[in-house]
C-alpha cells in the first residue's frame, strides 16, 4: 500500500510531539513493508533527518531565513502538493492543519487531532464559534475523509464540538518506547526531588502544583522540584517561590535530550502530572516506562491513558495535591506497586500496534465498500 504524509509537521516544527509521531509512524509502516512516502522538499525537523531517505522526498535544512518561515512553510506546501499527487498515493495521511487539501479529491485524506484546547478555551487563542469555522483545523476536519483522534475523550470532544459524524472519525493511542537503564547518562543527583515536564502556565497547572507542594511542611522540607523543559522561569513564577518561602534553588528548571530527560525520570522519587487537561498526556507513560512513580491528575484523558498505575488527585485541591504525592513518596510498597503497574500498562502503548491499527484504517478507506 502507498501511503503519504504530507510536508507540514516537518516544515513546522524541529522537533515536537507532532513531529515525533509522524515520524514513528512512518518508520513502523515502513519496517511493515508498506510503500511509505514523506513529501516535504525542504524540511527543517530532526525526526526526519531519522528516517530512511528513501522514503524521504526532500532535502534537510537547518532552518529558513529569518522572517520567512510562514513563506518556505507556504513554497513547500505547493511543491509537496505537487510531489505527492504525483506519487499517486492509496491515502495521504496530512500532518496538520490546513485549508488546501493535500492529496487529489481521488485519494482518501486522512487527518490526527490531537487536542481540543483552543475551542474549550484553555489558551490565549481560544475561539468563537465564528473564528472556529474559519481556522484551518476545521477546514481540515471537513475536507479529511476520515479523523484519527489520539484518545476517546479527544474524540467525543471533536464530535461535539465540530458536529462531525462519529463515523467519521476513530481513535488510536500513541505509542511509547519503553527505555532501558542503558538509555540514561551516568548522573547522580543529591537531594530527593519531584519531576514535572514541559510546559506549566494555564492549564497545566503548574502554580497550583507548587501551591500544593508548598502546603506540606513534609514535602517542602524532604524535597527539591525539577521542572525539566519548558523554559526557563517567569518573574511570576520566581515571585510565587519567593511568596510561599522556599528555598533557593529548591526549584529549579533545566533543559536538555530524551537522554537526559530518561536519567531524571529514572532517579526521580515521582513524577506529578497537575495538568487541568490533555488531548492524550505521554509525558506519564514515559514516566512508567522509565520505573517512575506517577502521580496524576483525573480529569480529561489522563484516566484513559493512563489507567489504575497513577495515585490520582484533584487538580484543583490543593490537599487533595500534597496528601497524593505523600502517599507516594511516603510508602516504598506503594512506589513499587505504582513502578510494576506502570510497566504493565505502558506495554499497552506501543508505535507497531499503534502503526498496525492506521494500516487497518488505511486499508478500510480504499475497500470497495468504501468506494462504493
């Protein structure tokens, strides 16, 4: 089967959670003996530097000239387009969102949505309902011909809020490599601590995470916090520091690899998880499968995804906050039932059946019942 993937995750991004996933999902498909085609002719993204060549219809570039990136992402969307309707595809699989479709009207499209944040109002571009029907997103949801959504209540959200045909849509999990202790770095770090990752303002809820933390005079006094990416930290969040009397230093935010990321998830005494809402939230399976203790909360997709391996808490309480870590950090039964549940369930969430169930999708588009 030949299957496309268009030039927009690697011309957008460098690197990313966008990015990664259209690149697993291709080498899978690839290794499955599919025909596997990425049309971006100039691409600035790693994860595709990874990728055999042979698959890989473009050149690498380091970056594009500054102040002109909106215009070499627009070039290389006409000479994809190009490209890929001339490869004659059995499906194009668009990596993101836009108003021209990728593939000729004779190709199923198929298209991942990955969150509703924007139209639930959770960032600074939320939308109207007028703004939402003129955004690429729902353009792109019209025209696919069929939507993968990455988790069920990213799904139901779609539904309802896009008025698209539950038929029209399915949903497939993300996968997730299971590292080993070889995948660390030969570093120790001194004082016990909690792991959060990625970004931390609005929804995320990092502040509340640090209110709860700082709530506990057991945990302030026994921990550090590591906030690992993201940024460094906003005047805001240093006064806020400042504000609940915790000690320089005590948290501190650092930047660096999968590596690295893979070393701080393994020493770690938990990984908190305080976020409000998430399209699907991988950051606590590669916390499992690096033997890290998860700590969550249970709202959006994170019950979904992550199942009973987590000690859940109420995002908005902060008691409900500090007494979770506690009983985490607190018992060495409990960690090591969280560590054993957390390996059990990350094996659920693997890039070959993740790469098999869109083949099966895939095929399911081109049937003559499809086409019928």
């Amino acid at each position: 089967m030949r299957i496309a993937f268009d030039h927009q995750a690697f011309c957008l991004q460098k690197t990313g959670g966008i990015s990664r996933y259209f690149f697993h999902l291709a080498e899978q498909l690839e290794i499955m003996g599919e025909g596997v085609g990425v049309f971006s002719p100039l691409y600035r993204n790693q994860y595709a530097r990874q990728l055999q060549q042979k698959i890989v219809h473009g050149g690498y570039v380091k970056d594009y000239p500054p102040r002109c990136a909106d215009a070499a992402v627009a070039l290389n969307g006409v000479l994809a387009r190009r490209q890929l309707r001339a490869w004659q595809p059995d499906v194009a699989h668009e990596t993101y969102f836009s108003n021209t479709r990728s593939g000729s009207d004779k190709t199923p499209t198929v298209l991942t949505v990955f969150d509703m944040i924007g139209e639930l109002g959770l960032d600074a571009k939320a939308q109207t309902p007028a703004q939402l029907k003129k955004s690429k997103k729902y353009a792109a949801v019209k025209h696919a011909d069929h939507v993968i959504c990455i988790s069920e209540h990213t799904r139901q959200d779609l539904i309802r809020l896009y008025e698209v045909s539950p038929a029209k849509t399915s949903t497939i999990h993300l996968g997730c490599a299971v590292a080993t202790p070889a995948d660390t770095l030969a570093l120790k770090i001194a004082k016990p601590y909690l792991l959060y990752v990625g970004l931390r303002a609005g929804y995320k809820n990092f502040a509340r995470f640090i209110q709860g933390f700082a709530s506990s005079a057991q945990l302030r006094s026994s921990f550090d916090i590591v906030a690992f990416g993201g940024g460094g930290f906003s005047a805001e969040e240093r006064m806020q520091f400042e504000a609940l009397k915790l000690q320089p230093g005590q948290v501190r935010q650092i930047d660096g690899d999968d590596l690295k990321l893979a070393t701080y998830y393994r020493q770690a005494s938990a990984f908190v998880y305080p976020s409000c809402y998430e399209g699907f939230g991988l950051p606590p399976l590669e916390a499992m499968a690096n033997q890290c203790p998860v700590v969550s909360s249970r709202t959006s997709a994170m019950p979904e995804v992550i199942g009973d391996a987590a000690e859940f808490f109420d995002p908005l309480d902060l008691d409900s906050i500090a007494t979770a870590i506690q009983n985490v950090v607190n018992s060495q039964t409990r960690t090591n039932e969280l560590i054993a549940k957390g390996l059990a369930r990350v094996e659920q969430f693997n890039w070959q059946t993740c790469a098999a169930q869109h083949l099966a999708l895939y095929r399911s588009l081109n049937s003559p019942a499809a086409n019928a």
